[in-house]
C-alpha cells in the first residue's frame, strides 16, 4: 500500500482543517436562519435533504477541486430548495401531498387493521412497543394507533 493512503501532507491536513471549519460554520449559520423547520422530525424528504447537505460537506472537506465557495452555494442552494419546498407545502395541498405522506391508522377500537400495518411494514410487536411506552398492554384499551409522517408511532387511549 503507497504511503500517500496514510499521510499526503501537512498542506491537505490544513486545507481540510480550514475549509472545514469554514464550511461547517457556513452551513450552521445557514440552518439555524432558515428556521426551526429545517432542523425539525425528519420525514422521507427532509431525510433526503439532510443525506445531500452531509454529502456536500463531505465533498467540499476531502475533494481540493471544490472551492469553499462552490461548497457553500451548493450547501446554500439545497437549503433554499428545502426552504422553498416547506413553504409551499404550507400553502398548498397539492405540493404537501407531494412532499408529505398522510399518517396512517394502524388500529382501530382495539383491532389491528392487518392491512395497513402491511402496507406501512409495521409489525405488532411495534405497536406493542408504544403501547407500553405509554402504559398500556391490552389492546382493549386503546381507542387508535397511528403510524406518523415522520415515522413515529402515536398511541390513542379510550
């Protein structure tokens, strides 16, 4: 194995020192004015937005080709189109219904509704899970259980 897989220079360890520092502070300074959406439960979309910034940053530390500049307008450009998306999926249905998916009921009056729970690839013992996390072990006791957008399961007393 060469040695440069181990040690190139100390100019490359600088480089990624400084820009990623720099980048790093450019990137905090962009989520924390964007708004408490951005940083907000993650659903499907904002999942993908996050994996992009952390790719970008990745990108903008290790590759020397990609200019700080360069790195922060990428870092800049996919925060607005978060931003952007967010804000109209406030203002219409039609793009919430695009960006956003609908919770779903996995329980009914004590049943469990086999089919949703399919589809939504949950199992009982998940249902199960948050039910005790509330207390509850019969399922008698509950009136619904719904799978989140964002993922998480929300349990619904009688």
């Amino acid at each position: 194995m060469p040695a440069s897989a181990f040690f190139d220079s100390w100019s490359g360890v600088l480089r990624v020192l400084v820009i990623g520092t720099a980048a790093y502070a450019a990137l905090i300074l962009m989520l924390r004015t964007s708004g408490k959406r951005t940083l907000g439960k993650m659903n499907a979309f904002d999942l993908v937005v996050t994996v992009a910034l952390g790719s970008t940053l990745a990108t903008v530390l290790l590759n020397a080709r990609v200019p700080l500049a360069e790195g922060v307008a990428a870092l800049a450009l996919l925060i607005c189109l978060q931003y952007a998306i967010t804000w109209l999926s406030v203002r219409s249905e039609r793009v919430r219904s695009l960006v956003k998916a609908e919770p779903t009921l996995l329980v009914h009056d004590g049943r469990y509704l086999e089919t949703a729970l399919r589809r939504q690839r949950v199992t009982r013992e998940e249902i199960d899970a948050a039910m005790r996390e509330i207390g509850r072990s019969e399922l008698a006791g509950i009136r619904s259980v719904v799978l989140e957008t964002d993922g998480t399961i929300s349990v619904i007393p009688r």
